[in-house]
C-alpha cells in the first residue's frame, strides 16, 4: 500500500513575516535511510483514512512563528487484532495554510512563498508520501503507545522517520494522534534562509527545524 503524504505543510517554516506566536518544538524525530515498506498480510483488516491532517509551527531564529494545517488523503491501514501492521496515505502539497494571519494581511502571501520553488515546490510535487515500516508498542512517555517508523518523500526525498503516537484501535476505527514533533527540513532539501546553509543576519534565518503535530482517523473499508 503506498500513502502519500504530504508532508509538505510541516516546513511552513519558512516565514518571511514577523508573527508572534508558538516557537517549533517537540521530540526530535528519529531520521535515516529509507526501509522496505511493510507489506499487508492477507489476514489483516483493510481500514480507509476518514480525516488526517498535520499541524505544523514554523519559526525564525529570533522567535517569530507561523502555524498551519496540511491534510492527508487517499490513506489506508491494514490491522491485525489492534495493532497496525502496514499502512501508507498522501500528503495533498497544494492544501498548505497558514492559520495565524489573516485573509488580505500577509496570510496569501505566505501560503504563496510556502508553495514556490523556494519551499516544497507544489507545482512540481504536488504530493509528499509516508509508508509504514514498521509500528512498535512505546512505553515510559505520557500519551505514546506506539513509535511509528515510516518513509517519508517530500519534493522527492525520501528518509526513514520514526513518528512518536497515541494509537486507539477499537469499535471498527482507528485514531492516531502524535504529541508535537521536529523533523529538520534541509534533509529534505528545504533550504531557504537556513543558516545552516547561507551567511544570513539573524532576522534573516528561518529554523531548520519544523513542529508538526499528526492526526487521523480512519474506519473500516466497506
């Protein structure tokens, strides 16, 4: 099964306006080499995403922030019992927003720069995409009962991440919601003012790192 996700709204990062809001943290995600995708085994129970989407905080190095959504489409997930076995759904690029500003000031300029070149590219990958590889019981942290280890392709990279969530199997649906999470997005390429890769001014730098917070739902395919 493959899902694409796209990821893409995470790196809103990128903000080129001064806005007051939550600075990007979270656990740091795990990243690495791309794995083999999990494959569904025949006595799994075939689920369909209901609704998904990825919250996402981006920030400047001296602390202005920007949030917004990305929704997820196309999903699906294979259980066995209650537990997820294998899974995969797309990330819609082109459904990037910007929730902190306002409509006429600066909210389609962002959502605009977010979606050029210089960011995630929507009109040359419309998509991003995550993969299941594997799902493992968690303990020791409070609202995780499962590391969520997946690809991840956003504007064609694609890297292993491990996603920290709180899964609930039960009554023919399924629930994943993760706590605030950072992936660093020049590993995918995303560049722009990072001053991990330019001289910049600091007014001028974006953090690498993006907060994203994962929610779906899903129930039994019909």
């Amino acid at each position: 099964m493959k899902t694409a996700l796209r990821l893409s709204a995470f790196l809103l990062v990128f903000l080129a306006f001064a806005c007051k809001g939550d600075k990007a943290t979270g656990v740091k995600a795990v990243t690495g080499v791309a794995e083999k995708a999990a494959k569904q085994v025949t006595q799994s129970t075939v689920y369909k995403l209901d609704s998904g989407k990825l919250n996402w905080v981006g920030s400047k190095a001296l602390g202005d922030s920007h949030s917004g959504t990305i929704n997820l489409t196309n999903g699906k997930l294979a259980v066995v019992g209650n537990a997820i076995q294998a899974g995969d759904f797309m990330i819609d690029m082109t459904s990037i927003t910007n929730t902190d500003l306002e409509a006429g000031k600066g909210k389609e300029k962002l959502e605009g720069h977010l979606k050029a070149p210089d960011f995630f590219d929507v009109a040359k990958f419309p998509t991003g995409a995550f993969e299941i590889t594997s799902v493992t019981p968690a303990t020791g942290v409070a609202d995780v009962t499962h590391n969520v280890k997946g690809n991840l392709t956003l504007k064609g990279v694609k890297k292993s991440i491990t996603i920290p969530a709180n899964i609930s199997v039960a009554g023919g649906k399924v629930s994943a919601v993760s706590p605030s999470f950072t992936i660093n997005r020049t590993e995918w390429g995303i560049t722009y003012s990072s001053g991990s890769f330019a001289d910049l001014a600091k007014d001028k730098i974006l953090n690498d790192d993006i907060a994203l917070v994962l929610e779906l739902n899903a129930s039994i395919a019909q």
